[in-house]
C-alpha cells in the first residue's frame, strides 16, 4: 500500500434520513464546462448529480466515486415574466425561485413539503405536491431539460422533441445524466397567501369520505393522520385544503404589497446531538394528540402565508437531526383506487404496531405523467417517517413493500433507503426500458448511485 | 449496498467454516445479504458450509484463504473484491490452542499468536483498503473477552485476541469518516466446536446470539458490542479488580 488510509478529499455522504453514510469525492462545478470535466474525470466508480440532499435515502450518493454538488450552478438565465416561463440551471432551488418570480406573479408550479430541494432534484425525483390531483407532477410543467449524459455529451430533451430521453430523465433518480438546467411552466398567482380550509375527520373512512368528497374544489389538498391512534379513532385526521387567495380575498393593508414572498424567520438549526429515542411512542403520542385537538374542527377562508401553508418543517434547518444519529426513513407508497381495502390494512397494520410517526400525510393523486420511474399515479399516497432504530422496522417495511406491490402500487424511491431489489421490478414496469435507455446513453456506467447499486436499477 | 438498517447485500467471511461466522451469514441472509464468499483453506467442511448456505438461497462461491500465509492475502482477497462490492467483511477465523501444552511448546503458542493475531491483522488491512477504495462497507472483526484481562487459564489465546482488538480500536478510528465502519465483537464463552469439552464460563452464550447482536450492531453502527451485552459492565469490573484478588477467582 503506497500512501496507507490517504484520502483527504473524500468525505462521507448520507440522504436527509442521515442512515446508510458512505464516501465520495465531493465536487462542486461551477459552470458546465466544469460539470463537463468533472464527468469525464471522475474515474471509476462513477458520479452522481446531487442537489439540496433533501432525498431521504441513498439517491444522491456515490460510494468510493464522485458526487457532483450542482448548487454552484444556480443561475437563472432567462425570465418570461408575461407567459411565466423561465429557464434557470439545475442548482437553483425554488427558494429560490419564489424569490424571484412571485413578486412577478409566478409561483412553482409544484411546491414539495420544503422549498430547499433545486431544480435538477425536483426532476430528477420527479417530485409532487399538495396539487397532485390537479396539476400533477413537476416534470408536467418542464418545457425542456438541458442534460449532460454519461456519454460526455449535452443533449436537450423535451417531451416532442426526445420524449424517450426527457420521460426517463423525470423520476430517474439522476440515473441518465447530470442536469444542467430546464425550462419551467410557472403558475400564475395574484397574491403570495393562501386561504386555507381545516377540518378535522374522526377517523379514516371519515378521511377518505372526506377528501374524495371535494378534493375537486380545492387546488391542494393534504391531510395530516395520526397513525399512532388506535380503534375507533384509527386514522383521524387533519384535512388543510386551500388555494391561492385571490387579490380581492386580501385584507386592505395587505393589498399594496400583494406579491411579497415573506416566509416566517427560521428557527436556530436543530442541535447536532440530539439523544436517540426523543422521538419514541409517547412524546410523538402526546404530540399527535395535542396537533390533532389543536386543530379547528372546521375552520373556512384561513388566510395563511404560503411558506407556512406549504413548508412548515422549513422552519426549523435541520430538522433531520431530531431523530439522533440513528437517523430516520421516510416510507411513502401509493396504491391505486379501488385498492382502499389495501390501505386500510396498511393503516391498521402500522396502528397496532404503534409506529411512533409524527409526519404521517395522506394524499390522493390524480392522473399519472408519463416519466418510466415516477412514483405518483392515481390513488392514495401516504407518508410517514420512522426512527431508524426502531426493533423489528427493517423486516415489517419489508413486509408493507410487499402488500403494496401485491396490490398494484409502488414505493416513492426518492424517500427509499431499503427496498429490495426484486420488489423495484414488480413496482416499476418500465424498469427494463428505462435500463435499456441507460446503457444506450451511458455505455461505460458514469452515472451511478448508491440507490442505482443497492436496487440493480 | 447496505440499507438503511445496515444490512449487507454481500458478504465476505473470513474463516468460512467458523460457527459464528456462518450463524451470521445465516441470519443476514434472511435479510438482505444474496452474495456470500467463504473463505478459509479447502477443505469438506468448507463446501458443506457453503452447500449449507446455498440452500438458504445465496449465491455461495468459496475462496482458498490461509490466515497462516499472509502474503497471499493481497491476492485472495483482491479477487472476491474484483467480483464486485463487498458490503461486510466479517473477520471470524481464529484457533483456542490448548494452554497446558502451548505453555510448553513455544511453536505452538506461537502458532496461536500467528493465527488470531498476525493473520488477522494482515487480513483485516488487506479487507479494510479494499473497503475504503469502494467508499462503504463494514468490517466486523471477532475479538474475545478473553483478550480484555489476561487469566491464568487461557492468556496465550487472550493475549493474542487483546492484540487483535486494540489493532481493531485503532483502524477504526482511522477509517472514521472514509465510509468504511469497523466493528469489534467481544463474546464471551460460546458454546462451538472450538470451547467443546471446556467448563462454559458464566455469561456464556450461542453462536445465533452473537450473530444477532451482529446484526444489531450493524444497524447501530456500533464500533464495540459485547455478547451478552451484560458483559460490558461485569468486564469493566473485572478489569479494575486488584490483581491478588483477581489470581484468585475461579474464572
């Protein structure tokens, strides 16, 4: 061994769920040309593109190559501000984003639970929001994807124009190439609030009564659920709809300044060690029932500022470290409609086992986009997080994974750190085209990840 | 890769015929693991091992490995990583030697020493550069209460796995922060082949039970974990016990 343990540069990597670290070499290219060379050089383990680390799992890993910082490339180029369409690099976040384009009267099309994810991620995970049901996923609202494949070349894909390439770029993971920037859709707005209806459903059938009632009226829609609660009250929940609150809807002393983006003053970080096991059945107990009681029973017209309506856990930076140094998994699945029978049982199932989950979110989707591994298609979805060290977890997740598959859904692989391999392929059909695509545009395998080596994507 | 929970898709064991070694790779494979190498010097015994794991559903390949001859090391081992990532590197060779007579044949304590200690430290180097160029994985290494105070009755076998586990303390400082986690596992007495016919000392316990504490030290990340895990607290009395008391005691 010539240079014993020498590898200064190198540095361990983990999702936002801080499980699983592995290391790489971290490179931060600051203009295409670098990101260009970056690829070529990055030896033979590979690179993966890596925005805001807000995947939960080993998406944006790259165990002993390279992992490709892009939030150096955060430029955005070019600004329409009557048809709302603006091209931006892949590092800019939609923080960002909203910065900028709502004093303009354009919100992000799709807005995930935090704003702290970029572009090139929101793609690449082809993420969704409280407006699914609407307006459905991110890559819905891009016009074109600037893609720098692991052949070296830069290619532009757009759903006319090279729909193969732009349809597996959308939920791909990173997997078909480094994203350099995109053209996005904006939506228009006349106000950066939101009027926002409560209300609160005593248990699951109530719930999904409920949402499948008049979801249709409502623009977003989510509903928080106690998965903790047990019996009769097994799934209540608190429902929040809402939609951009019209001009008129404004208060006078708010209307001279309708557009301002004013999201609530952050929090300090969360503290670096936090004790394992804060976050056990009782505190998340106690928690789930006083959220559950603090909210409104029904509560109509609730102006609210948009960051507090759609990113309330942007409040506090760093909020994955509550979980301790065991970190945490995030498991969503959906399964489509007609399968409710399934998700009741999935509910129960994680009820009785009394699953300490604070973050639990239950959504319906509507119409599926076209991207070969996209998680969302028409059904129900639910979220929920869980401490890593939970006893027993990896193997009932497993067992979840397979009553969701049997009943036609799949898993969210942006928040995976511990599906089988087998189990992608039943979940995802398209997983075969969308290999075939990768070895055409990446023969030598530049682009990987350590998700890409876990599932044998 | 590993999962979340720490659980290896492949596995090299080092010392593929030793108990542990193989109740381990049986309960990771009721997990995640489908790759398991087994390494140790040909032999019946080694291909029923791996015969035994086939049927579990793995894919089983055996590795000629030699704990006594570590300039082969570089080279056997180079070959399973060439295969592919290895996710776990689990150190499980080791020999007990007999006291009374290695206290009278030099050679022979000294074959002790080369085995659990030599050949360890020469394989655990080979297996954790080989883990840290692949920039993830574990090393899980086989130490013994016996190596944390030496006793009358058995300090040539401790001494060399006190050896061992200090040379385990510091790598895995050194390998802190280069993905690479390395575990030191400190049974106490285990009812194997290896202790058959021995007195169990108190505290003893089960090749399925170190296995399973491996299994949890992996998802702990742990660096040190002691089987029972009782252990820790009588060991850390014991350590402190004053000497003519500690001759004394019928351990």
């Amino acid at each position: 061994m010539p240079v014993p343990f020498a590898a200064p540069e190198a540095v361990p990597v983990t999702g936002w769920g801080r499980t699983a670290p592995t290391s790489a070499l971290v490179l931060r290219p600051g203009s295409y040309e670098e990101a260009v060379r970056a690829l070529a050089e990055c030896g033979g383990r590979g690179a993966i593109a890596r925005g805001l680390g807000r995947a939960y799992g080993d998406a944006a890993q790259n165990a002993g190559g390279a992992v490709l910082d892009m939030t150096g490339l955060d430029r955005i180029h070019e600004i329409d501000a009557v048809g709302g369409l603006v091209t931006c690099d892949a590092g800019v976040s939609l923080h960002r984003l909203m910065q900028v384009m709502l004093p303009l009267g354009w919100f992000v099309p799709v807005s995930p639970g935090t704003r702290y994810v970029t572009v090139g991620g929101a793609i690449g995970a082809d993420i969704h929001g409280k407006n699914h049901h609407m307006s459905g996923s991110f890559s819905r609202h891009v016009r074109a994807i600037e893609l720098l494949t692991g052949d070296g070349e830069t290619r532009v894909a757009t759903p006319e124009d090279e729909p193969d390439l732009f349809w597996a770029t959308a939920g791909g993971m990173g997997l078909t190439g480094v994203i350099l920037a995109a053209t996005l859709q904006m939506l228009p707005v006349e106000t950066s609030l939101m009027t926002v209806d409560t209300e609160r459903a005593t248990d699951l059938d109530d719930l999904m009564a409920r949402l499948a009632a008049d979801d249709h009226r409502y623009r977003y829609s989510v509903a928080w659920i106690d998965l903790l609660a047990r019996g009769a009250r097994t799934g209540r929940a608190v429902l929040t709809r809402g939609d951009h609150a019209p001009l008129e809807a404004l208060p006078p002393r708010l209307r001279a300044d309708p557009l301002a983006f004013r999201p609530a003053s952050r929090l300090p970080a969360a503290p670096r060690f936090v004790p394992e096991g804060l976050l056990g059945r009782r505190s998340v107990g106690l928690f789930n029932e006083f959220w559950y009681r603090k909210a409104p029973r029904d509560q109509r017209g609730r102006l609210q500022k948009l960051a507090a309506f759609f990113h309330p856990l942007d409040g506090l930076p760093e909020w994955n470290r509550i979980y301790g140094r065991g970190g945490f998994v995030q498991y969503q699945f959906v399964v489509g409609y007609g399968q409710e029978e399934a998700l009741r049982r999935i509910v129960r199932r994680i009820g009785s086992r009394r699953c300490p989950s604070f973050l639990a979110v239950l959504k319906r989707f509507g119409e599926a986009d076209p991207g070969w591994l996209s998680f969302p298609m028409p059904g129900w979805t639910l979220a929920l997080d869980l401490p890593a060290t939970l006893p027993g977890l990896a193997a009932f997740l497993d067992e979840l994974d397979d009553e969701v598959a049997a009943a036609g859904g799949r898993v969210y692989l942006a928040k995976d750190a511990r599906m089988r391999p087998d189990v992608l392929a039943r979940m995802y059909p398209r997983l075969d085209d969308f290999r075939e695509l990768r070895s055409r545009y990446d023969p030598r395998r530049v682009i990987t990840s350590d998700l890409a080596r876990r599932l044998a994507v | 890769m590993k999962d979340a929970f720490g659980a290896p898709q492949s596995l090299l064991v080092l010392g593929g015929t030793s108990e542990i070694g193989l109740a381990t790779a049986r309960r990771l494979i009721g997990r995640r693991t489908r790759t398991v190498f087994l390494a140790g010097r040909p032999s019946p015994q080694l291909d029923a091992a791996a015969q035994s794991l086939r049927r579990l559903g793995a894919t089983v390949t055996t590795v000629d490995f030699d704990a006594l001859d570590p300039a082969s090391h570089e080279v056997a081992l180079g070959k399973v990583f060439a295969e592919g990532d290895i996710d776990m590197v689990l150190l499980a060779f080791g020999v007990l030697g007999d006291q009374a007579r290695d206290e009278q044949d030099p050679l022979a304590a000294v074959h002790v020493a080369q085995v659990n200690y030599t050949g360890a430290v020469s394989a655990a180097l080979v297996g954790a550069t080989a883990l840290q160029v692949q920039g993830h994985g574990s090393l899980v290494v086989l130490s013994s209460v016996a190596g944390e105070r030496a006793r009358r009755a058995n300090f040539i076998y401790g001494s060399s796995k006190a050896g061992l586990d200090a040379f385990c303390q510091g790598l895995a400082d050194a390998m802190h922060g280069s993905g690479v986690h390395v575990m030191t596992v400190r049974p106490g007495f285990v009812h194997t082949r290896m202790t058959e016919g021995l007195e169990p000392a108190p505290l003893s316990t089960t090749a399925d039970e170190v296995a399973a504490a491996i299994e949890l030290g992996l998802r702990r990340r742990s660096t040190t974990i002691w089987v029972p895990g009782t252990l820790r607290a009588v060991m850390s009395a014991i350590r402190h016990l004053p000497r003519p008391l500690f001759r004394r005691l019928p351990l």
